[in-house]
C-alpha cells in the first residue's frame, strides 16, 4: 500500500479505537445510571399499606377491613411468605421469587435488590423490603420491566454506532488528506531524485520550507546534489588537466620516435651525439609521463582509500632517506640537515612521497651551487631553498591539480606533487604551509602529529 494510505487507514483505526472506547464507556456509564435511577425509583415507593393487606387476604383468608384493589403505581407489587410463596397484587405481574427474597422474609436481609423474570419471561427489576401493617409486618416486593432501561440504551448504542461509523469515515478523509499534504514534499524530492536518475542532472534544488523533518531532508538532498555536481566538475577537470598535461610529453616522445623511424627507413644515420642526445630526450619524456600517471594514480583515490594502515613510522628516518634521493639529483647543491627524532602515525610510503616532493621542489628551483636547509624539530619539518620565491598572488594556488607558477612552466614536473603532499600531511592530521623565506627562497613547512615512541627491538 502507498504510505499515504498506511498513513490514512491508520488514522482511521487510531479514531475508531478512539471512538470505540468512548462509545462504550458512553455507553456502560449510561446503563449504570439508569439502572442506579431505578432502584432509587423502586426504594423510594412507600407502598400501600391496604393494598399489601388485601393481597395477602386472597391468599391466606385473613380478615382485613382494607378496600384499596388497585395496583399503586406503574409497579408491580407482590407480598413473599417466609415459605417462598407469593402472592400477587390485583393488577400487578407475577415475579419469580428468589433466594434474595426469601432471606428478607425470613428476617436475614433487610432488604434485596436484583434482576429477575415475570411469569412471562421478560426481565424485570425487583426491589423487596418489609412494611409494618394493620395485621403485621409483611415482605413485599416492587417490580419493573427493565425493558425502561434497554431500550433507551438500545437506541443511545444505535446512535453511537452511527456517529462512531461518521467519526471513523471522516477520520480516514481526514488522514488521506493530511497525508497527501504532508507527503507533498517527499513527492517532490521523489520526482527530484527521479530526474537526476533519468537525466543525471546534478543542478536540481527543492526549495526549502520550514524547520521540519522533510525540510531537513531537502537540505540533505541539496548538499548532496552540490557535493556530487562539485564532484563531477572536478573529475572533469581533473581529466581535462590531465590529458592537457599528457599531450606535450606524448607529442615531444611521438616527435623523436618518428624522427628515430625515418632514419631507420630512409637509411640516413643520425650523428652520433644528435642520436645520444634524441635517446635521452625519450628517455627523460618516458620517466616523465610514468611520474605523471603515479601521480594521476595517487590523486585518483577518494580521500577515504588509503593505500595501507597507518603505521607509527620515524619522520625523521623518512626524511633522512628522501634526503639521499635529493641529493642524487642535485649533487651540485649544498643540502644540510638537522634531525630531531620525532614518531608520527602515517602511511610509511605516501609519507615518503610527501617528503620526497617537498625535496625535489626545493632542489628544481635552488640556483646552480645553491644551499637547501632541513630541519626537523618537535613535529615540524622545514625545508628552506634559495630559489626565486613564489609570489603573493601565487600563494593562495600552489596546492592545486595542476597548478604551475609562471616561472615553473618550463622545468619538468606535473604541478601535481604539492597537492599529494597537501593530501597525505591531512590524512596524517598535520598540516602543510609554503611562504617566503627571509631573505629570499621559499620555506616549506610540515607539521605533524606525534606518536608514541615504538618500543626498541630487541636482538637474537
């Protein structure tokens, strides 16, 4: 079934459960008063004491110079003998004698109070007590048809169920219609949702109203719309960026290899050293694209993807190894370094990478016999270069996909390895900061947390 109809039938049996237990509780109430009226009715008769005496005249032939023959009232009177016979007023119906009644005339009640049958069968309250007469005490008993009693309440038990019947009805009209305009909302983010399924439309909005539960949700569906249209741009860039980047290498290795093919085919050498210095122009544009996939490779995976668990691992022992590969690539360079132990929880390989990149940045922009300075001291890791510096404007971009300065356009690199950087310091809680350094250079900054010492192996 349809939530809105869920929701309507159970309004519906939520009202008439309602209804229900009022109408019955009506109606059990109402009896009790009724029947509460009636005994007060019969208990409050002051019975005719001549016409008890002549009664009881008809039945056991005692004299009595009472005349009255009329029944007094609308009740039926009878007298009880201590035997349980009974005998019946002029007038009166006969009512079925009980145990109650005996107990009066017998003089082990003082009065009793019941349901009964008349001689016909139809049901009858009976009320019996004592009176005092001319001739003695006698027990009489005063009945009434209770059918005074059930059929009002026939008729309040008809009309409850019939306003009940009313009630429930209206109640379900009642939720249908609450519930479709309550479930407005949810239709439109469902036709929302639709869309962007059918269409793959990510600049869909619901408009928000409200503070509710279903405002809420159209906030949710919102930023999640945004987040994932935010997504999808920047996977469009990213593969935009990346095919910008890949097509100079690939066009400048297609250049030489086609240049490499046509001598082959033509049979004219190219000159020993143009050949040696073609083979290591391939070669450089081979190692370049390979570092450019490892790096569209690394930024590929959501931030949620690690590549292993994190390690408690010594940055500085990290720092000294990035440090060996640095200076294998700039052994012109003068690069000195301080060291302070210091454990982080990281990944052991992205950690490298970071450092790695930072290294390299700092030895592709020092000068010819320039000096690059390292330190590590209490969590921070700063590498100092003596190269141009960045701009101001420049700042606030260095750690984009992509992003080069002006006057790093012509070195090698993919304008990708900050961001690594940037990406594996956060998911190591740390944070990464670039500014210019007193006189001249750039100062890269990497802070990160520490962690507990590992305990020292132990030899065999």
């Amino acid at each position: 079934m349809p939530l809105r109809s869920r929701l309507a039938m159970l309004v519906a049996t939520a009202v008439a459960v309602a209804v229900a237990a009022v109408a019955v509780a009506c109606w059990f109430v109402t009896r009790a008063q009724l029947q509460e009226q009636m005994d007060n009715s019969l208990r409050n008769v002051q019975p005719d004491l001549g016409y008890l005496a002549q009664t009881l005249e008809r039945c056991t032939s005692v004299s009595t110079k009472a005349s009255a023959d009329q029944r007094p009232g609308a009740y039926n009177v009878q007298v009880v003998q201590p035997n349980g016979a009974r005998c019946v007023g002029r007038g009166s119906e006969a009512v079925v004698v009980q145990q109650q009644d005996v107990n009066v005339a017998l003089g082990l009640s003082p009065w009793a109070r019941h349901d009964a049958k008349a001689a016909d069968g139809s049901p009858v309250r009976v009320y019996t007590a004592l009176a005092s007469t001319p001739i003695g005490t006698l027990t009489y008993s005063l009945s009434r048809p209770l059918k005074e009693v059930d059929k009002p309440l026939s008729t309040l038990a008809w009309v409850l169920f019939t306003v009940a019947g009313i009630g429930v009805l209206a109640a379900g009209a009642a939720g249908l219609w609450v519930a479709r305009t309550g479930l407005r909302p949810v239709d439109k983010l469902t036709g929302a949702v639709e869309h962007v399924a059918r269409t793959e439309d990510l600049t869909v909005r619901i408009p928000v109203e409200g503070e509710d539960e279903i405002a809420r949700l159209s906030r949710s569906f919102n930023a999640m719309t945004a987040a994932l249209a935010t997504s999808r741009d920047r996977q469009a860039q990213l593969i935009a960026d990346a095919g910008h980047e890949l097509r100079t290498p690939l066009t400048s290795l297609r250049t030489n290899i086609e240049l490499l093919a046509r001598s082959e085919e033509t049979r004219r050498a190219i000159p020993p050293a143009d050949r040696k210095a073609l083979m290591a122009s391939v070669t450089a544009q081979m190692s370049e694209l390979a570092s450019l996939i490892g790096d569209l490779q690394e930024l590929s995976r959501p931030d949620a993807v690690r590549e292993g668990p994190l390690e408690v691992v010594g940055l500085h022992d990290i720092t000294r190894v990035a440090l060996d590969r640095a200076r294998l690539r700039g052994p012109e360079l003068t690069i000195t370094a301080q060291l302070a132990p210091w454990y982080v929880r990281a990944e052991p390989a992205a950690l490298q990478r970071a450092v790695v990149n930072v290294l390299d940045n700092a030895v592709k922009f020092s000068p010819p016999h320039g000096a690059v300075t390292v330190v590590l001291d209490r969590g921070v890791l700063t590498v100092r270069d003596q190269g141009p510096g960045i701009s101001a404007e420049d700042l606030p971009h260095v750690f984009e996909r992509f992003w080069r300065s002006p006057s790093a356009r012509a070195l090698p690199g993919s304008g990708l390895g900050l961001s690594i950087v940037a990406r594996t310091v956060r998911h190591a809680g740390g944070e990464v900061s670039l500014a210019p350094a007193e006189g001249g250079g750039t100062l890269a900054r990497l802070t990160l947390p520490g962690a507990p010492t590992p305990p020292p192996e132990t030899a065999p």
